[in-house]
C-alpha cells in the first residue's frame, strides 16, 4: 500500500484510519520495487489508502512506483488498485500511461449503503459515490477502445 497509512476519507464499509495524512514519500516507489524484488515477486498488486488532499489524488506516485516495480522486476507483472481520483480523467490517465499489467477499481458496496458512510474529513463530500466508482471504471474501459 502506498501514500501511507491514514486515508482522507472516512468511509463506513473501511477499516483504514482517516485523519490528516502523512506528506507523500519520493523514495516510496524505488522502496516498494526493491521490496519486491528482495521477495521475488512475480506478480505485485499496488494500492493506495485515498489522497484527496493530493492535486493528483496520488496518481503520479503511482506511476512512479509502477515505472520503478517494471525497472527492478522487468519479468513481473503489475496490478493496480487504485481510489476513484474523484473521477479526474487526467489522473486516471497518468496512471495507465504508465501501463500496469492490470488496472483495478473496487466497487466497495452498493448504493443504499453509502449513507452511513458519513462525509469527507477534508471536502465535506459524500465519503463513497457509486457514481464516481462507475465514472472511473468508464473512463478506462473508454481508454482502452
């Protein structure tokens, strides 16, 4: 899991601590590569706690670190497993530029759960949007066509 441990959102379906996230780590992707590579792994799933305090939602972090598992571990294959990016189709994108292996997006539950969920510590907006899971399946499967 990359981009920490505290996730910004607040979701009820989630067991991961929401609160004010750590700053990004630059040498995280070199770190998770060689951790892989020290494992011998030849097959490596990166996920991500969700960043909506990060302009990018943490896209370029995970471009970085796909790029790097690709230059440690050049036979392995790569699966993403990434936030929605609040449905941002430039985000979405860095991250399939960078060509993992197999992109992946949770759909967490179904819509009538969703309001227990509560809001967004940082953004006040709904803390789980079926609508924006669907956004951000669509927006890959139209940028792979």
């Amino acid at each position: 899991m990359i981009l920490g441990s505290k996730c910004t959102r607040n979701c009820g379906f989630c067991a991961v601590e929401s609160s004010v996230p750590e700053r990004p780590d630059s040498e995280e992707p070199v770190r998770v590569a060689m951790a892989a590579r020290d494992m011998g792994l030849r097959y490596i799933v990166i996920t991500s706690v969700t960043r909506d305090d990060l302009p990018d939602g943490g896209a370029e972090q995970f471009a970085k670190t796909i790029n790097e598992a690709r230059k440690y571990l050049p036979d392995s294959k790569v699966e993403v497993l990434t936030p929605d990016f609040n449905g941002n189709f430039n985000d979405l994108m860095t991250v399939l530029h960078a060509k993992p292996h197999v992109y992946n997006h949770n759909m967490e539950t179904v819509p009538g759960l969703y309001p227990p969920s509560g809001p967004l510590p940082i953004t006040g907006v709904h803390s789980a949007c079926w609508n924006m899971q669907r956004k951000t399946l669509r927006i890959y499967t139209l940028s792979q066509a």
